[in-house]
C-alpha cells in the first residue's frame, strides 16, 4: 500500500531538517513524500534540492499559500493512503509501516489518528495523550475546537485519499483553519477512528505560526462554525473558564471507534470503547491547575511589591 506525505515549507530552518529525516528514515518503502516549497530565502531549498531519495520529490512554486500548496500535493499525490505534515513536526520510526497495516487489515476504516505527542524546541517529547473519544456528530459539528473539546491533531492523521476526493478536499478561502474545516466534512462521511499509539509529534516553540496569529485562527473557526449546529448553551458557559472546561471533557464519556494492538493476540484489534473526551488524565490536568495558580500568585506578589502596582517583565 502507497503512503503519500505532503510537507509545505518557507523559510523553515532548522527545523526542516529533522522533519524529513524522520520521514525518510522510515523502513517502509512503498511511500512518497512531496514537499512543496514557496520560495525560501533561508537555505530551505538548497538543503531540500541537495537531498538524495528516490522517495523525495520536491517542487518549488513561487509565493504559493501554505493550503494552496498541500491542496497541490494531495491531487498530485499517487498513494492510496495521504497525511501532510509541518516542517517543524515529526514521525516517529514505526509510524509509515504501522499505518500501512492498519489500513489493509481494517478496510472499512477511512481516516485515523494517533494519540496527541508533544515536543520542545530542542526536539525532547514532552507530553503524550491518553486515549479518548471522538464522537462523529462532534467532530461534524465544528465542536472539537480550542472553545469547547480541543483542537484535533492534524500531523496525526492519516486518511484514504478517496475520503479526501469525496470531501472535495481543502477549502482554499482559509488561511489557517482549512484543515479544521476538512476534519467536519471528513466526519460526515465516516468516523475518525483512534489508534492506541503515537503516530507523529507536534513541536511547539517560540515561531509556530498557529500561535502567533491564533487570532486569525479563531477568527476563521468562528465563521466555519456559525452556520453550524449550536454548541450546548450550559457546556459553553463552562467552557468559558479553562478549569469548567476541562472538568466537562473529562466527565463527558462516548462509545466510539479505537484500534489497540493485543499483546495475548500479538495483533492489532479493533473495538468501540466507551472513554472520556479529555486527552489528559485528572492527575496530570490537576498539576497544571495547581502550577497555573502557581504562577499567578507569584505576579500578584511582584506586582504588589513593584513601584506603582506594576510588575516588571518575567524572563
């Protein structure tokens, strides 16, 4: 089974590196990686020219808008199975083959993702997921956002490239939350199935483009999402502070699709299973509750002992 990976680039040293070395160094051979680049400046396309792989093909096209050029690569693409990933994120060794077998054993499933993984700028991991639920009508309805259950992990999802045609792919009028719209309309075709392992790692630094113009982001969310279904008015009330937020997720439990690999079977299984729509357990929400409170009790120290009431700059 042909895998197809989109990266699109622009300036994106040095973490572009890292990126598609960990792509290449999949021992899985039947894919493809295309990655389109815009026009860097920064040395992004002579390394990416510069590599030798006969599984590497690297376009350049001048000024092309980052869901212009995966919109690009996904109709270009050969595989019978697609994913992009950012030039700052990662893949782990197993995760092509891993992928591979998942969709031959498991026909009927279209689209699939792993557990949400962190890393830092210097590329440790930080933080992985535990397994939730992804309800369908939830993910159709535009309510796995940052306002209500949590944004879905793109550089974690894999997805039959017939799903991708009948959902009529990327809508190219959004700058930054056209993935967030093709995840509604992929769920109205079929379920987003959970598979029980890390597949892929986001990289969160100082230059991620999703948090430096997250005002953008939302503001696109917004308009995707007015013209459908309502959110619960009493769950939105309780999404407006972020401990009510995460105590909903947490409460909120669903039967729905996962994919676990039985260690008694020595294969990969597949069930429904009924768990919470939190992706962090309680302890781990409890810490960062507590480290929060933390931090604000130390500002409200230093602002009332600083001339004026104000607080210098913390470093």
């Amino acid at each position: 089974m042909r895998i197809s990976i989109v990266t699109t680039t622009f300036n994106a040293l040095p973490y572009i590196t890292e990126t598609t070395r960990s792509v290449l160094q999949s021992t899985y051979e039947d894919f493809e990686y295309l990655i389109v680049d815009a026009g860097s400046t920064d040395g992004t396309k002579e390394f990416l020219l510069g590599l030798r792989d006969k599984r590497l093909r690297v376009e350049i096209r001048m000024g092309a808008g980052q869901y212009e050029a995966l919109d690009w690569g996904m109709r270009h693409a050969t595989g019978e199975v697609l994913a992009w990933i950012n030039g700052d994120d990662l893949y782990f060794p197993w995760t092509l083959s891993g992928v591979s077998r998942l969709f031959t054993e498991f026909p009927q499933v279209l689209w699939l993702t792993g557990l949400p993984t962190f890393i830092n700028g210097d590329g440790d991991c930080t933080v992985v997921g535990t397994p939730s639920s992804y309800p369908r009508r939830y993910i159709q309805n535009g309510w796995f956002n940052e306002f209500a259950y949590g944004n879905l992990v793109q550089e974690s999802m894999f997805w039959r490239s017939d799903l991708y045609r009948r959902a009529g792919g990327l809508n190219l009028q959004y700058e930054l939350a056209a993935d967030f719209e093709l995840w509604t309309r992929f769920a109205r075709l079929a379920p987003l199935e959970a598979v029980n392992v890390p597949l892929a790692a986001w990289r969160k630094h100082g230059n991620n483009r999703s948090l430096i113009q997250a005002d953008t982001y939302l503001r696109e969310v917004t308009e995707i999402t007015a013209h459908l279904p309502r959110f619960n008015s009493v769950k939105g009330w309780l999404c407006r502070a972020t401990a009510s937020k995460h105590a909903l997720r947490l409460a909120e439990w669903h039967r729905t699709p996962w994919i676990y690999y039985s260690l008694k079977q020595s294969c990969w299984k597949r069930a429904t299973a009924f768990r919470p729509i939190s992706r962090y357990g309680l302890q781990y929400l409890r810490m960062e509750y507590l480290a929060a409170r933390a931090k604000r009790q130390t500002v409200d120290l230093v602002t009332a002992h600083s001339p004026r009431g104000q607080a210098p700059p913390l470093y």
